[in-house]
C-alpha cells in the first residue's frame, strides 16, 4: 500500500511539501477504512503527500496471512481463546516483554518506508507502534500520533512516545487518564468514516424525506419496516439464513443483506431470494451509508467501524453472538447506553427484535439513545486539529532539511 496515493492521483513526488504516514493492519476493514478516510480528508485540505502502510503485510506477508487466517477462524471456531488473549493482556503496558515482542515487527520495512519518505507526521489506526517503541534508539522528534478504532482501550494503544491520542468517547478518555495518559494528550473524536458518512446535517423531514427516496430508488416499499442484516466483511455472521426466515415470516417487514467479500454466501442467498419480493441480496458494498439510511434497525456483529456508522445514522442495533474481546466491549458499551441489543442466539433475537418492531417506541427510543452518541464527522475534526497542530509551519525550506530524524551514515540509529 505503500505509495498508492501518487499512483492512485499521478501526483509527483514533492518532498518539500508535508507528508504524513499511515501505519494500519489488514485484520477486518476497519482499520483501512479508518486510514483511507484520513487520506482523504488530507487530500481534501492539501495535504498531497499521504502514504498508507500495511506494516505486517509488506514486513511480514507469510506471517501476515497466517495471523489474519487465525484472526478470522477464531471469530468462528474459537472466540474464547481470542477472548482471553485479549483480556490477559488488556492492561499490559509499554515496555514489557510482550509489549516489546508485540511491538517489534515490521521495523526493516519501517525503517525503508521512513528513510525514502521522510514524514512529517505518523499516523496509527492500528497499535503497530513500532515508531514509538524505537523513538529514543532513533532520535525521532517527528510526531507519532494514535487514532483509536473501537470503543474498548486495549493496552497496545497507550504507549508513552505517543504524541496524541483520537478517541471514540468520554469513557474511552476518561479510561486513557485512569491508565497515566495526561488528559492534554487526548481528544474525543469519534472513528473515521467514509466520507459519506461525513455529510452536512440535515433535520428529522429532511431525513425522512431523503429515506423514501433511496427506498424508491433502490426498490423497496416505504411502508414496509425495513431491516439491514449485515453479514460482516468477511461474511462472518452466523445463521444468516435462519435470521432470513425468521424475518420472512413477518408480513409487514423487508429485509436487506450484505454479504460482505463472501462471494459463497452471496451466490448461495442470490439463488434463494432471487425472485423473493421483500428480501434484497447484495455483495460488498460502497454503499453503506444509504443502505443505514433506509433501515429502521440493524443486524450485525459490533465491530467498531460498524459501530461508528450506526451510530452516525441513528441505526438502532441488534448487536449478535459478539466474540469475547472488542467485539463484547463494543457491544456492552452500546448496549449500557440503551442504543443496542446483544442477541446470544436467533432465539434471542427474534424476541428483541419482535418486540421493537411491534412496539415503535422501542426503535424510536434506541434511536434517541444512538443520537446522544454522535460527534462531529470525525475525519474532518481530527485532520483540521492535525494540520493545525503539526502541518501549519511546515514551510518548503523546513521539509528540505528535514531535522527530524537522526541518521548515521544514511541509515537510521
């Protein structure tokens, strides 16, 4: 990923204007979503010079592969041992051996990256902190900020050479301070989105009249309610087809799926629902924004991308089986607001999704608790503070000298 900004725009390389690097991982889409909505947030201010790094995939490609074949097989077969990975190590801090371990990979290719690039900014959507780990070995002064992209502080985020950290809310803040990060150092920002999910607001009849309108389009009945059943990225939730006949048997209810990158699924509910009248299937999808603005409610696992986007539209959530780990914290974060239901079973979720669809009021009061949530387009918040906090006195004649780096003999300490 390394360079995809200039080959992407045909953009030459200028290094006497800023640039900023953005360190992600592969594992789901919402680090790289959450990147690639910086970028182009940078793009849109001037910033042309924006570089994203899948540091594990280009360091470490076979090993890369294998740790996201785990990471996703363990979402399906076993969650508990992810689970307790995770809350074994959640309040590990900087500078252990595992911390240290953790931290280690991907430094020859960092290394390469830094060195031919010369950054003025680094940006982590993903806790890869490989920089920070290495800052005082290297001498580095350049900032090293953290966006944090779920609704749970996992240990891996904190790290003293961390210049600034972009979190999703409150608690997350006030949580960071708890764990030694000086309150100074944090802003609530909420997650990067696309940026359609980014776009002016509008008012209740501006809302409603733009729904009908993408139902209208797209083939749907406004008087229907309307349910969006995502089925992952990836295609990861289970009982897909069972959730599908479990809301068939509504009469006054449509339903949409998202199929995600599982091609399988998506050709196997294709064929079955081809010529169904009220059940919609779709594959990966650009999308997603209006598919969120059509729907009453939503099915899903709580990722923190997903979460951010239900949270941007309003979409109460009916959150599924969430796996031991960010997903629960995500899930029990929206659930304590009263802006989602964890569902352990189809059993489970069609009582809760039953009742909301019966009683209105239910919805409407999800939706309520999910608009007290909301913050500013985060995108465009955290790259205006960024700019203005790093970027601004970056003259031409500052980016040629380049005094941020310590080097010795080409290469860095």
């Amino acid at each position: 990923m390394v360079n995809e900004s200039k080959q992407e725009r045909n953009i030459p390389m200028q290094h006497g204007s800023p640039c900023v690097l953005i360190v992600y991982a592969s594992y789901g889409d919402g680090h790289l979503q959450a990147a690639r909505s910086l970028r182009d947030s940078l793009y849109q201010r001037g910033i042309e010079r924006v570089i994203l790094l899948d540091l594990m995939a280009e360091s470490h490609p076979w090993m890369n592969e294998m740790t996201r074949l785990i990471y996703m097989q363990s979402f399906k077969t076993i969650p508990h041992l992810y689970g307790w990975f995770y809350y074994r190590t959640r309040e590990m801090k900087a500078g252990t051996l595992l911390s240290n371990w953790l931290h280690s990979f991907g430094i020859r290719r960092l290394r390469e990256v830094m060195e031919r690039e010369q950054p003025h900014l680094v940006i982590h959507t993903f806790p890869q902190l490989a920089l920070p780990h290495l800052r005082t070995r290297w001498g580095l002064t350049i900032p090293l900020v953290n966006i944090v992209t779920d609704y749970d502080l996992h240990g891996r985020w904190l790290h003293p050479h961390i210049d600034h950290y972009y979190v999703p809310s409150e608690e997350m803040r006030d949580e960071a301070i708890r764990r030694g990060v000086a309150a100074e150092r944090i802003t609530i920002a909420g997650i990067p989105l696309h940026h359609s999910f980014e776009q002016p607001e509008t008012d209740e009849e501006q809302r409603r009249q733009q729904r009908r309108k993408l139902q209208l389009q797209t083939g749907l009945d406004p008087q229907r309610r309307t349910v969006l059943l995502l089925a992952g990225a990836y295609g990861v939730l289970k009982n897909v087809q069972e959730i599908c006949e479990m809301i068939d048997r509504r009469a006054d209810t449509q339903l949409i799926v998202i199929c995600g990158k599982n091609k399988e699924l998506c050709e196997e509910m294709g064929k079955r629902y081809a010529h169904h009248p009220y059940i919609r299937i779709e594959g990966f999808t650009k999308r997603m924004n209006d598919w969120m603005s059509m729907s009453d409610c939503v099915i899903t696992k709580p990722g923190g991308l997903t979460m951010a986007e239900c949270i941007s539209c309003r979409l109460p959530a009916f959150l599924m089986n969430p796996v031991p780990g960010q997903e629960l914290e995500n899930a029990l974060y929206l659930e304590a607001r009263q802006a989602a239901r964890i569902c352990r079973n189809a059993q489970e979720l069609n009582a809760a999704l039953g009742s909301a669809l019966d009683q209105p009021e239910i919805l409407e009061s999800m939706r309520r608790h999910m608009d007290t949530l909301r913050t500013p387009p985060a995108s465009a918040q955290i790259t205006q503070e960024l700019i203005d906090r790093y970027l601004s006195r970056v003259t031409d004649e500052a980016a040629a000298i380049r005094p941020m780096l310590a080097l010795q003999g080409g290469r860095y300490m």
